[in-house]
C-alpha cells in the first residue's frame, strides 16, 4: 500500500511539474492527465490498493454547488481595460479552489476545520507567522497515529508526510484552512493575487441577497459535510461545487 500511494504522488507531482496552463486531474488514480479550467471534475476512481480505509480514492458525497462568489466592483474597474483576462482568471482560480477541496475526504475536511477553531480559540491568528507550521505539525501528527495502526512507525510516518504536504497545498491554494478568514497573500502557484484576495474573503460572508446573520458560504458547506459524514462516513470524497455568479446577478 505505501508503495501505491508513493506511485500515485510520485505520477501526480510529475504531472503537476509538466503542467503549462491546464491543471492535472485525476480520474483513475495511476493516470494524471490534463484538463482546462472549466473541465475539472472532482477526483473519481478506485481506493489504494490495500489501503482500505487510510486513504480511498472514490466518488464520494452528493455534489453541493456552494453560494457563487462574484468579483468586486473595486476589482473589476481595476482591470476594466482586460475584463476578460480577469473572468478567464477568476473563473481559473474558483477551479483550483474545487479541486483542492475535492481532494479531501470528509474526514479530512471536518478534522482540518476543527482544528483551525480550536486553534483560533488558543489566540493563534492567521496573521501569525507560526499559524502555518502549528497546524501542519498538528496535521502530521493525527495523520501519523491514523496510519500506524495498520503500518509500521517508518511507514506510517513517511505517508503521513506525504498526505500532510498534499493536504497543506491544497489549503494554501485555499488562502488558509479556514477556507474563509481572508488567507495569506502570497498565494503565487494561483496567479493574481488580487483575485485571490476578491475570492478569499467571500468564504467568511453569506452569499449574495443574504439576510442579515444568514449563513456564510463556509458555514452551508459545513452543513453540508456534516450530513454527508452521516450518510457516507469519514472516508467517503468530498464532491464541492464552485462557481462564479452570472454577469447580469446583482
């Protein structure tokens, strides 16, 4: 099992390291390939090989098409003279941010957003330069007690390792684990920063014709997660819609 899932980062790092402007997918997990922005899927295919239970690469929960999110008037005058190279980015960049939540499983996404509360209600703000490193440490940490059961200490600390690195990527290119307090900003590997900083705050706000302590579009998803946990367990994918709003949506 190590071995596959070794194999499997070692194809989708290569993949990533040859990408030119199409993000790799993974449909059958041995087999990267490259889709545009507007092709991406949510990660579909069959578990490891003897890795019942650590990490399934399976369809998972029923699709949820979170609240759109729309780029700010302020922004939008900022690019007014290439306003489709900002939708072309915009609309680019919501798709990473699905795709990096797809990878995860319920189980991870529910632990990753625990742990980011408890560790606000400690005092440590995002702003702080050892957010970051606390949360992977503590990361690695669960993911290495998770594997041992089933693999040896060396095993079970080299996958954790991997799935660790795997899952920080993905929550950097989600501004932070939070995936709605605002993030760092210095997202590079998504392209303008100035997009990320119109879609990063959208997370922590209640979508458009919102009332007054309606819920944000983090706390729907969470709602969300939290009934597919019940229905399909800790291991089953996440399977996240995002959006950009249609042009003429107020």
């Amino acid at each position: 099992m190590q071995q596959a899932a070794q194999e499997i980062g070692q194809r989708v790092n290569k993949a990533l390291d040859e990408y030119q402007g199409q993000s790799p997918i993974r449909g059958v997990t041995d087999k990267p390939t490259k889709a545009k922005a507007d092709e991406l899927e949510p990660p579909k295919g069959n578990e490891l090989p003897g890795g019942k239970g650590l990490h399934p690469l399976k369809a998972g929960m029923k699709a949820y098409k979170v609240p759109c999110f729309k780029p700010s008037d302020n922004l939008r005058k900022k690019h007014k003279g290439d306003l489709r190279a900002l939708e072309h980015n915009y609309a680019r960049q919501l798709k990473y941010q699905e795709k990096g939540l797809n990878d995860l499983t319920i189980g991870e996404y529910r632990e990753n957003r625990d742990r980011y509360k408890n560790m606000k209600r400690k005092g440590t703000g995002t702003v702080q330069e050892g957010f970051r490193k606390d949360f992977e440490k503590d990361l690695k940490r669960s993911l290495k007690d998770l594997y041992s059961r089933k693999l040896s200490y060396a095993e079970a600390e080299k996958l954790a390792l991997q799935r660790a690195t795997e899952i920080m990527g993905n929550l950097h290119a989600l501004h932070d684990p939070d995936m709605g307090a605002g993030g760092y900003d210095n997202v590079t590997r998504l392209g303008d920063k100035r997009v990320n900083e119109s879609i990063g705050p959208q997370w922590a706000k209640a979508p458009i014709g919102s009332k007054k302590g309606d819920k944000t579009r983090v706390e729907l998803m969470d709602e969300q997660v939290e009934k597919a946990f019940k229905e399909y367990g800790p291991d089953a994918k996440l399977n996240i819609r995002l959006e950009r709003c249609p042009l003429n949506k107020k």
